[in-house]
C-alpha cells in the first residue's frame, strides 16, 4: 500500500477499507493537473527560499518526467497507490531521492485535491462550452437556411399559429446561449486558487499564496483557508447547469423523435444517427435523440447527490467529499458526448418542408390572423373570435382549411369576407407581417441572426497561466 500516512498507526490498514477509502481508481482521471499544480507550488516554494533552486530544477524535472512516461504509456497509474497524490509523489522519490520529499512542504491532500479538481473542471468547462458553440453554429446555419420553411407553431402540443423553422431553431439557439453564459459564469466564479489553505487554517510558512495562483492561470487566491478546501459550491453549480443543458437537449431530442416519426414526418435522420430493428425491417430508429432523453436523469442524479452529499458535512474537510468526483466525472462525459452527438444528428438531418408547410396549412394556425383581418374591416375582436371560432368547425366539418373555401362559403360565415381575405391568411402573410424583434418575419429574423452571429464571434478574455502553454515553459 503506498500512502502519505501512516507514522502514528501500529498496523496496517484493513484490505478492504483501504480499498473503500482508496481513489486512485478514478482521480488518476485528473494525474496531469495534479501534476501542474505539484510544479507550480514547488516554483513558488523556491521563489520563497525554502527550496533551493537545485531542489526546485529536479522536482520540475522529474514531475516533468513523470507526466511524459504516463502519457506515453512506459509508466502505468496503478491500484497500489492510495490515491494520485500518493502515485505522483512516490514515483517522484524514487527518480530524485530526497528532494522529491520536500515537494509537500505547506501543503495539505486537501487543498491539493481542491486544486486538482478546479484545474480539472476549469478545463471540462472549456471543453463543454466549445462544443456548445458548435451546436450554436450548426444552428444558426439552419436558421439562415430556413427562414421561408414555414411550420405550424405549437402550444399544448396544438397547432396554433404558423411560424418557420428558423424562428423554431431560433429558440434553442437562445436556450444553449444561455447554458454558455452560465458556463462563463461558473469558470469565472470557480476561479480561485485554494493551494495554500493547507488542511484547514493555511501553514506558517511564508508561502507566496498570489504568485501560485497567477502560475496556475487563477484571478487570485480564495481568501478563507476552511472554505477553500471544503467548498464545492461550484461542482453544485456546474452540474446544476449541466443538467440545464440537458433539459434543453432532451426538450429539442423529443421534438425531434416526434418529428421524426410516420404520423408527422417533419424530419428524416440521416442513417449515421439511426438504428434498425433486430425483428422488424421497416424500422428506422431516433435512438441518438432517445438516448440523449434518457441520459439526462442521469446528469439531474448526479446533481442531487453532489447536493445530497454536501448538506450535513460540518466544516472543514470531510471524507464524504470524495464522493463528489465520479458523478462529475460521469456528469461531464455525458453531456460532451451528447452535445458532439446530437449536433451530427442535427447538422445531417433532412427537413421535408413540404410536409411542414402542409401541417401548418391543416391545422388552421392562420385562424387568428383570420380573426384580425375582420378586426381591421371594423368587427369587434370578440365577435371577430366567434366568427372563426364557427368558421373553423364549418372547415372541420368539410374535411377543409380556411383558405381552400370558397368566397360564397365564407360569406355564409360573415358577410364581410372579401376576396383579399385568401392574401391575408397565407402562411407567407400571417409569418411575414410579424415583425416585432424576436418573431418569425423576415426582417426581424435577419436582424437576429445578424445579432447572434456577432456574438458568436466573441472570445473569452482569459487569464495567462496553463490553459494557454506548458507551465513549464513559463517558469523555467
């Protein structure tokens, strides 16, 4: 068993409790941060005088070192250790002796392990939100390509007024624009350095608390040494908007299944994103927006047990804390690969615009537009509503839509239809005279679209530190 402690115990640990204690089995996930962050305390311990520069230069290298065997597979993260503190810090011994000893000097597992896990994190949340503006890209494409794709718009799972595809896309567009902000929000938040906090009352020696976190790329360091390594507030935070981008993708994945399906046959997913039937031949399956559906209760439990797990933990570190890396883990690795997933689905699916414009044509969506056009011959709103409101059972009736009757028909209903009633009820009339900024007109969706490609230009103005090169190559 190679572990940190042990000095004040007269026996070894159980197997199995040492099993059940032991996270090697999935920090080893964070080894390079872990890693990093080694390399930038021993700087700082240098910078401060307690180590020398020659102890300094071979803690680097040898971590160096440690990083460059893992990755190319010469040295193997194993279940001997205790955790990867403990894998890193005894493969450091074994190449440099005892300098590789010094390396832990005011520092504490509890804020290295705070650190490891916002390096960590800091980087998934990058990760998610490039993979959110990519969708954001497919989507603004399609919306530019379909602005005149005219579909029934839905209220109850109604048809009720017509819109177009774009105006439709245009709303998830505006779901996953937020899901970034609040990806922005969390990393800007989160981004505080805890090394330094020691276990929980910080160290007496005099490290330099500022200068590791402008190392690591941090705003600065986190300013209550209990708090630093007991908060994870921000885990709460990015699997709660996590989940968001889930709900999100499950909302668009259903509306997706049901396009996709005989009755409407809005949409044909291309046979990449499709499965078969083992039985039935005909069967051509939405399995990838199904199973995006199905995964989002498993990031919503991941939420509730990282909430779970906090509420009755008393301050400062608790051992319940490990608890919250695997439902992370798992959380971050399902939404990437639904979001890669579902925008390949999204960016090859056909949409059969006919069979839109069709639908929208067949479920009367235009009958409010029926009724401000009697509006504006001078009937009162209220009677202009029943008047539709009979006209539609009349259509119902005959198997028929507003449009396709006759002039004499709809005089039967009132007399003040005229022949421009068949102009004001088109579906390019009732979508193109909607007008106001975040409606389905024309004019009004190319200002959106123009608005929310300039956003998709910005970058995020970050701090120097790893997330741009080696820190390594700052430091040496």
């Amino acid at each position: 068993m190679a572990q940190l402690w042990g000095g004040r115990f007269t026996k070894e640990t159980d197997k199995l409790a040492y099993q059940f204690n032991a996270s090697i089995h999935f920090d080893r996930r964070f080894f390079e941060q872990d890693i990093e962050g080694s390399i930038a305390h021993a700087v700082m311990l240098e910078k401060q005088g307690i180590l020398t520069q020659a102890e300094k230069d071979a803690i680097v290298k040898g971590l160096t070192g440690i990083r460059e065997d893992v990755k190319e597979g010469s040295l193997v993260i194993t279940d001997e250790y205790e955790d990867i503190h403990s894998f890193v810090e005894a493969n450091l011994i074994d190449r440099i002796g005892d300098a590789g000893k010094k390396l832990h000097t005011g520092r504490s597992r509890n804020d290295q392990v705070a650190l490891d896990m916002k390096l960590y994190v800091r980087q998934e949340i990058l990760e998610t939100d490039a993979y959110l503006k990519e969708l954001l890209e497919t989507l603004i494409r399609l919306m530019e390509e379909n602005m005149e794709t005219y579909m029934p718009g839905f209220t109850h799972m109604q048809k009720a007024q017509p819109t177009t595809l774009a105006h439709h896309l245009g709303a998830y567009f505006e779901m996953f624009k937020r899901d970034r902000l609040r990806m922005k929000d969390i990393f800007m938040r989160m981004n505080y350095c805890p090394l330094g906090a020691g276990a929980l009352a910080g160290t007496t020696y005099p490290l330099d608390r500022s200068y590791t976190a402008s190392l690591l790329g941090f705003e600065g360091p986190t300013l209550n040494s209990m708090d630093s390594v007991s908060d994870r507030d921000y885990l709460i935070e990015l699997l709660s908007a996590l989940s968001t981008i889930m709900m999100h993708l499950s909302r668009f994945s259903e509306e997706i299944i049901t396009w996709n399906s005989n009755e409407y046959h809005f949409v044909e997913i291309d046979d990449a994103y499709s499965t078969g039937s083992s039985i039935m031949p005909q069967k051509k399956n939405p399995d990838i927006a199904e199973l995006t559906r199905g995964k989002t209760g498993r990031v919503y439990g991941a939420l509730i047990s990282m909430l779970t797990t906090m509420k009755g933990i008393p301050l400062a570190y608790n051992k319940d804390m490990q608890e919250d890396k695997e439902m992370t883990f798992d959380a971050i690795d399902t939404v990437k690969s639904c979001l890669v997933l579902f925008n390949g689905m999204v960016k090859t699916m056909r949409f059969n615009k006919a069979v839109m414009e069709k639908s929208a044509v067949n479920g009367f969506t235009n009958a409010t537009d029926a009724a401000d056009y009697l509006v504006g011959k001078g009937v009162p709103f209220r009677d202009a509503h029943g008047i539709i409101g009979s006209l539609v059972l009349y259509c119902i009736g005959k198997n028929t839509s507003i449009d396709a009757l006759s002039l004499e028909e709809l005089k039967t209903i009132s007399p003040v239809f005229e022949e421009d009633i068949y102009e004001a009820v088109s579906l390019k009339t009732c979508v193109e005279k909607r007008l106001t900024l975040g409606a389905p007109g024309m004019d009004a969706m190319k200002e959106v679209i123009a608005i929310n490609k300039e956003y998709l230009k910005e970058e995020w103005e970050l701090q120097p530190g790893i997330l741009k090169q080696p820190l390594e190559k700052q430091v040496l």
